[in-house]
C-alpha cells in the first residue's frame, strides 16, 4: 500500500472495517498524507506440522493464512508453544528452504522451550560408542573441535543436520543431529559435554 502522494509503503492503520474486504484509513509515515485502501483478506488455511520433542513426534494442524511466505529457522506457534522451522515440504514432494503457505504440504518443526538433543558417535576403528546430549538450542559443534565427554576426549569429525552432512564448518545444535568423532590421547578440550549426557 504506498502512499497516493510521495509513494512511500511505510503508513500507520488509524481505523479497519470489514470482514472479507477491509477498508483502511492509512497514514504516511513520511508525508502525512492519509488516504483509504481497500484490502481483500485471505482467510487463514489448516497446515499440517510434524513438531519433534527429542525423540517423540506430533502431527498437528496450524492455521495460517496462505499469502503468508514461510521459511527454515521461521518460528510458528502450535498449540501455544513456539517451534522452529527445520524443514519445509512442498506439494511437489520437494525440500526447499522457503515456500509460500499455499504450496506447502508439510511443516517440520521442533519445540524451542526444550534444549536440543543431539547423537554423538565416537569410533574406536570400528567399535562405536553412542550417546545423546541434551545443550542450549544455539550451542555450536565445530569440525576439528577436541571434546570432552567423561574420560573420553574425542574431535568432530563430522556433522550431520536436519539438511546434509558435514566434514568442515559448524552448526547450531538445534538442527545438528549427529555428531561423529574420533578419540584423541590430547586432553586439550574446547568443551566439555559430560554433564550434558542423557
């Protein structure tokens, strides 16, 4: 909605009437200037959401209006807890990073208000010791990282997210779900994860 004088879209609603059809009575937050605009008003759709909390997941349904676009690290409400965006499905069966509402067919999404828990798999040449960690959402693993957990010191070798794998770089702990590492006799750690261990 731009202004009719200087073309600025910045405006403040002074009065809304109407259901389908709002008529506004806007003004320009640069000009001053005010003006009316009607608006044809979508009504909001159901969208499917799978929601994880650790290791349980949920199906359920949100209503959102289908204009509205969408995206990865997007944060929606499902029955009055926030979730964050960590997948999007379209209805051509495809992943993408962003979507508008109305090409959606799914929503993954994950609890915010719980700490992340994350895989970590440390091979001993082919014996493999599994854990899981619960940390902080915006925790980050880094490749190369020296970690301690217990009496084992171990470095990252490589990561795998929600997306893909990693052998270089870092990521948030809230799409990381595996964490892959070696043992190391240097027990010079960047963090220690041993109070972490569910």
């Amino acid at each position: 909605m731009k202004c009719p004088v200087c073309g600025s879209s910045s405006s403040q609603v002074l009065k809304s009437k109407g259901k389908t059809s709002k008529e506004l009575l806007l003004k320009c937050e640069e000009c001053g200037t005010v003006f009316r605009e009607t608006v044809n008003v979508k009504k909001p759709i159901n969208c499917r959401v799978v929601i994880s909390e650790f290791e349980k997941t949920h199906k359920k349904f949100i209503k959102v209006y289908p204009d509205e676009t969408l995206s990865l690290g997007g944060i929606i409400n499902v029955d009055g807890r926030e979730g964050e965006i960590t997948s999007i499905e379209n209805k051509r069966g495809g992943r993408v990073s962003q979507s508008s509402v109305e090409d959606i067919e799914t929503i993954w999404a994950s609890y915010i208000d719980i700490p992340a828990r994350v895989g970590i798999s440390v091979d001993f040449g082919g014996r493999i010791l599994s854990e899981k960690v619960e940390v902080d959402r915006e925790f980050e693993f880094v490749v190369g990282d020296v970690v301690k957990m217990g009496n084992l010191y171990f470095r990252i070798n490589s990561l795998k997210t929600l997306e893909r794998k990693m052998r270089r770089g870092f990521a948030r702990a809230g799409v990381t779900k595996r964490v892959y590492g070696r043992p190391v006799i240097d027990k010079r750690y960047k963090y220690d994860l041993s109070s972490k261990v569910v």
